[in-house]
C-alpha cells in the first residue's frame, strides 16, 4: 500500500540574528536565504521547500522581529514576520543558547496565538562554555511558557536538526505535494541574485553598512551557459554611495567579484555581473517605493 503523502507550511520566526536563515539552509542542504552577522540580513519572507519521500514541507524564513521603529520598511519586515503566524501548520521559535530576552518574550507573546503546534528552537548551543545550564534554563522558561518540543540545536554545525525536521514531518497533514518534487523555493531567480548582491554588501562593509540599501536586478539575461545581469544598489545619501563605491571603486568592484561567484554556482552558467549605485531619497520609509521594490504589501 503507497504512503498516502503529506504537505504543510513550518514558519521560523524570532529576534533578529539567532539564526533562522542558517536553519533553513543547513535544513536544506543549501544556501538559499542570505546570512551575516548583522541584524535584519533577512527582510523578505523566503519559502524553502523540502521533500523527502512522501513528505513536503515549505519552511517560511521570516524577518526577525524587533521593536517597533518609525521607519516603514521596520513596519512592514514586522508585519511579513507576524503574517507568517497565520495559515501554517507549525511554528518554531528560535532563541539563542541561555539567553531570553524581552524580545524574545515579545515574539514568544505573537506566536502563543497559533492555532497549531509551537516549537522551542534553542540554537548555538554550541557556543556554550558550560553544558549544564542547558537543562535549568529550559525548565525556567517552559513553567510559564507552553512548547509543544523543544529541541537544542547548533544551526551552523547542523547539531540535532534531524529530530526537528523528523518531528515537523509527522505534523504535516495528509495531502498533495503543493510544489514540484525537485523545487527548493518560490522566488524567482531575480530575487535570488537580488538577493545575493544584498548579501555581499553586508558582509563586506561590516560596520560601515549603510542599512538603507536595497538592490534592484534590472535586466538579467539568460542564454544557454551564460547569464548577463545588471543590478542597480539603492543608497539613501550621497556619503553612502561612497561607502558602497569604496575609494576607485574598489569596494563596489571587490562586491561584484564575489556576489558573482555566489551567482555562478547558484545559475551553474557563466555570469556577467554590472553594479552601479544610486542615491534614492528615503526609499526606506516610503511604503509607494516599498511597494515598486518589491517588498511586502501594506495593509
């Protein structure tokens, strides 16, 4: 008799910078949202798809959640991270190691709403110096706030994540595949090297980067082994077009070297790779240029 199959939605949530978009890729085997050791790396919702035999399920990487800040592109990753809360089969709240903050106690108020299964997520553990205050942190914590499971777990070194996603699948409801056995996302290939480009100017201005950048792929050109993208990088001042640019352009140029190569393995094709950089007043707090950004819709 054929195992009847199962398809459900998992979302990730949390404070920024525990760890949720490792978690996803280290699930997935690949690297599909973009990381750094900035908070906010993540500011779109990223659906991953895992299928494993007669199982599906399509994990949501949802902006940390944060205080409330004026600015419009604060509200709406606010507001794509508590959408998530919504229409899904289990929710997994992240923290990190013995650390509970008021943050998390915010996030841990939205999801305790959920009409479905909510799991504790407890990741660097591995950067604990001592083990044993695991257990007295765990109890501390679940004698006024109701888990489903709580699993410990190291994202980054892929330490017990298969418990959780063996867990996850038993919570899936039986029915059909919603996407192609062989799909690991729903963005497009645009978004992604958006994306990408994104990534490298993170990682690599380190505490000079200017938050009000976003990235916009204006042309992208596939024929056969070769791609041709042209990728505009929005600033919100003049001083931060310099940042970007970096003296001779130097720093837009060593951001264009590895963004490629991250590009390039992701298309498995030649890239041809053009940046440049504007100056777009506010852009970060204008919900219009949100929109034409293709960030989340506001209510």
């Amino acid at each position: 008799m054929t195992e009847p199959t199962r398809f459900g939605f998992a979302a990730f949530v949390g404070r920024p910078n525990v760890g949720k978009s490792t978690l996803l890729n280290h699930i997935l085997g690949f690297k599909l949202s973009i990381t750094s050791r900035k908070p906010q790396t993540t500011r779109h919702r990223v659906l991953g798809i895992l299928t494993e035999d007669a199982v599906q399920i399509a994990f949501v990487d949802t902006p940390g959640m944060h205080t409330d800040q004026p600015k419009a592109m604060n509200r709406m990753m606010n507001q794509t991270a508590e959408q998530a809360l919504s229409g899904v089969d289990a929710v997994v709240m992240l923290t990190e190691h013995t650390r509970w903050s008021d943050l998390d106690e915010r996030v841990y108020q939205k999801l305790r709403r959920a009409e479905c299964p909510k799991y504790w997520v407890i990741n660097k553990v591995d950067q604990l110096s001592d083990k044993n205050q695991l257990l007295p942190h765990i109890q501390k914590i679940t004698q006024d706030h109701e888990f489903d499971e709580v699993f410990p777990v190291s994202a980054l070194k892929s330490l017990n994540l298969e418990p959780l996603v063996d867990s996850l699948r038993m919570q899936m409801p039986e029915g059909p595949f919603l996407y192609d056995e062989d799909q690991i996302t729903d963005r497009s290939q645009r978004f992604l090297a958006a994306e990408i480009v994104r990534e490298q100017i993170m990682r690599q201005l380190g505490d000079e980067i200017p938050y009000e950048t976003t990235v916009e792929i204006e042309s992208f050109d596939h024929q056969g082994d070769r791609v041709g993208i042209h990728a505009l990088i929005s600033v919100e001042r003049e001083g931060q077009k310099a940042i970007v640019v970096g003296e001779g352009g130097l720093r837009l140029k060593q951001i264009g070297i590895e963004a490629r190569k991250r590009l390039e393995d992701l298309l498995e094709a030649q890239v041809a790779l053009k940046l440049w950089v504007k100056v777009r007043a506010s852009w970060s707090n204008d919900e219009r240029a949100l929109k034409s950004l293709g960030y989340a819709e506001f209510d």
